[in-house]
C-alpha cells in the first residue's frame, strides 16, 4: 500500500522508508521563521542557534509598530539577526506578512519541512512544502535544534475537476469546501486533479491558508507546470518534490467540480458548514469591508478588487480598507495603478501588515458594526468588538459590496 504526498514528504525528512497515520516521526526543518510578535512577548535570545542558514526573521503583524510593545521588540529582532548573521531578514521597507514573503522570495520549496508560530503556516503547502504553524516554544526548540516531531494523520485528497468561472476565486473553493465537508480535525488535505492546471497559484495559497481554518494538519498541492513555472521565476530549481504513490491510501476522496461553483460568502462565527453562495444570502448592509492578509492580499486580489471599483464610488457610510499583504505587493500594485483606483474609488490603503485581520490595528470593528472581509476568520471577536459580526467572502464580493453598501454577488456588478 503506498503513501499519500504529505506522507512520503515526512518519511523522507525522517530518513524512514515508509510511514503510515498514527507514526510519529522526528524530521529536519528547512526552514525556521521568526515573526515580529515573538520578540515583542516572549523573547530570550538563545546562546546559539542551528543554522542561520535556515532561519528568516519577518517583520509582519505590528508594522511600523503600533504600540510600545511592539516597539520594543524590533530591536531585539534586529540584534538577533546581527548576532547571528541571518541574512533572512525581512524589516521594515522589506516587510510584510510572513506567508507572502516567503513565497514571493521563493522560500517555500517542494518537499521541503517549514515552520513558523502563525497558525496560517499551511500556506505554503500551495508550494508542496509541509508547513505548519506551530507554539512559539516549539518554534524556538526548531531555532536551536534543527528538528521538530508530528504526528502522521490520515489524509483526505480533493480531485479538482472542470474549470472554475472566471469570477469563482481560491476563497470560493475553500468556502464551498468548508460548507459541505466540515472540519478536518487530524486530518491533512491533499489537492490534486485535472481541474488543477486551471487553478492558479494566488488561488492555490488562498485555499492552503484557510485550510487552518477548518483544523487541517497539513494542506498540500502538488507540482505542475505552473509552480515550476512559479519557482524558476524565482531562482529555485534544487528541489525534491513530494507526490503521492498511486496506490495510495487515503481515508476520503472527495471530488470538487469547479465549473459548478459559484461565489460563496460564510456568515459570522465560523466557516464550516455555515457558507451559502452569495447569490442566496440576505443582502445585510455592511459597515466595514476589508480586502487584505496572508490570504487574500495578493496582487491577483488586488487587480480584482480594483477592476470592480474603477470608476465607482464607495457607498455611503461604508469603509472600505485594502491591506496589501507585502511591501512588493504595495509597489507592484501601486505602479499598475490599482493602488490609484481604489483609494478614487474611496477606498483606503493601508501599509502592508497583518493589521485588521487580527483585529489588532488599522480597522477594529466596533460593537454592533457588519464587517465583510476577504481575510483568514469570521469568528466571534476575530476583527475587534464581540459584539461585531463578521462575514468572510472572496475579493470581488467585497469590492462590489464595498460598492452596494450590502451583501452583493459581484456578478451584479460587473468589472
């Protein structure tokens, strides 16, 4: 019986020939990232580290520092990497969310193990990389050994087949996914199938990410044309990809037919089997609508939101808040000129940051407000007040809801 991708990943990494779920194994980290918060909570400078050489450090959820704690930990970050000759240093002007810059620098690899202390460190499973995010002490066990220990857990494959309409994004996929399968507590996800090709990479890491959000362990693609493609751009050619046997084993398989999605929106408290497709969801007015994070701050979302809002005007009474998910995302946008179209639109823009996402800076909801986002969780709390709700939808739905002033299949306004 062979093994799934994440399987043959991990008993490669543990130097084993075969593992099966319930193994635990101990495996080598590539690579080890370090995110502003950790030196602003928690931080002892270690008397020695691993290997520099796998280690980044990235200036990502409180930038420029929004508080003196934050403040206060920048230079402890900066001494670290000056101590220790990390050349991975991503500070301020270089900055942005953890997950972006390490794809858009190329520091997810096929095959690779990476770890991190943000829950969204499955992002870069779209790059075939098992990444995961893990507890700050573990994270700093990482930094001075080298190694970490998981548990294999069975795996569920999603065959994608047909091809998604063009207004059918990853955020769409994922909430259709969400909605009809539930949680995938102890269990990892492995994506695959014809109907992969037309799924393109910006849509792949939305769709990892938010595999947090329904308690995957890992979440998984494999290598195509279009991440080789991808990697090369990026100088990344020494890889080992990881691909399942074809006999593997796998506790569900589950088909996705994507010619038959349409754009979905998730109501307050949580994803999983709580989405409708926009087109049967009240048409609530919202008073906040943010496009942004690891998830959803990509330039792809970027160019959609702006192809929806030129030449419109934000409604009456609504904010609506762009927060693009890296300093290079924010100078690609701005020379493209998307930048432009949505602040003429009435739109802000923010500097690039985790921020509102967390409910931490640069848009807290208050209490009572409606707040549509394209970010990572809807749940109670998430985005500022508990007395907030929060909907989760793709880019488009928000830039035509931004637009509305309501709930608004973005089919109803056209780009």
């Amino acid at each position: 019986m062979g093994m799934t991708m994440i399987e043959n990943l991990l008993a490669r990494k543990a130097g084993v020939p075969t593992v099966r779920p319930g193994d635990t194994v101990t495996v080598e980290v590539d690579l080890c990232v370090l995110i502003d918060l950790q030196f602003a909570t928690m931080w002892m400078q270690p008397s020695r580290i691993h290997d520099p050489d796998k280690v980044a450090v990235i200036m990502d959820h409180a930038v420029p520092a929004p508080s003196l704690k934050d403040a206060a930990g920048g230079p402890k970050a900066r001494k670290f990497v000056a101590d220790f000759g990390i050349e991975r240093f991503f500070d301020v002007g270089r900055h942005g969310i953890c997950h972006q810059v390490i794809a858009e620098n190329g520091l997810a690899r096929p095959g690779d193990v990476l770890a991190c202390t943000d829950s969204h460190t499955c992002a870069a499973g779209a790059y075939n990389t098992a990444a995961r995010g893990l507890g700050p002490a573990e994270v700093y066990s990482i930094l001075c050994t080298g190694s970490t220990w998981f548990q294999v857990a069975p795996t569920v494959r999603y065959e994608f087949t047909g091809t998604k309409p063009g207004v059918v994004s990853g955020k769409d996929v994922f909430l259709h996914i969400a909605q009809v399968y539930g949680d995938a507590t102890n269990q990892n996800l492995e994506f695959g199938g014809p109907g992969l090709a037309g799924i393109p990479l910006n849509d792949r890491r939305t769709i990892a990410t938010q595999a947090a959000e329904i308690s995957a362990d890992f979440a998984t693609f494999g290598v195509d044309d279009l991440l080789r493609e991808f990697l090369a751009e990026r100088g990344v050619t020494d890889y080992h990809a990881a691909d399942p046997d074809p006999d593997a084993s796998y506790v569900d398989i589950r088909t996705v037919d994507l010619a038959t999605l349409e754009p979905y929106v998730a109501r307050p408290g949580t994803v999983s089997r709580n989405g409708l497709p926009v087109s049967q969801v009240e048409r609530r007015k919202i008073d906040q609508a943010f496009i942004g994070s690891c998830a959803n701050g990509q330039l792809e979302d970027l160019r959609i939101a702006a192809g929806v809002l030129r030449g419109r005007t934000v409604a009456p009474g609504v904010r609506l808040l762009v927060t693009p998910a890296s300093q290079q995302v924010y100078r690609d946008a701005m020379r493209l000129g998307y930048l432009q179209d949505i602040a003429d639109a009435g739109g802000v823009v923010t500097n690039s940051t985790c921020g509102a996402c967390f409910g931490y800076h640069m848009g807290v909801v208050g209490p009572g407000e409606v707040c549509l986002t394209s970010s990572t969780r809807n749940f109670t709390g998430r985005m500022g007040s508990t007395e907030a709700e929060i909907y989760m939808a793709s880019p488009a739905t928000v830039a035509a809801s931004a637009v509305t002033g309501v709930i608004t299949d973005p089919r109803e306004v056209s780009a």
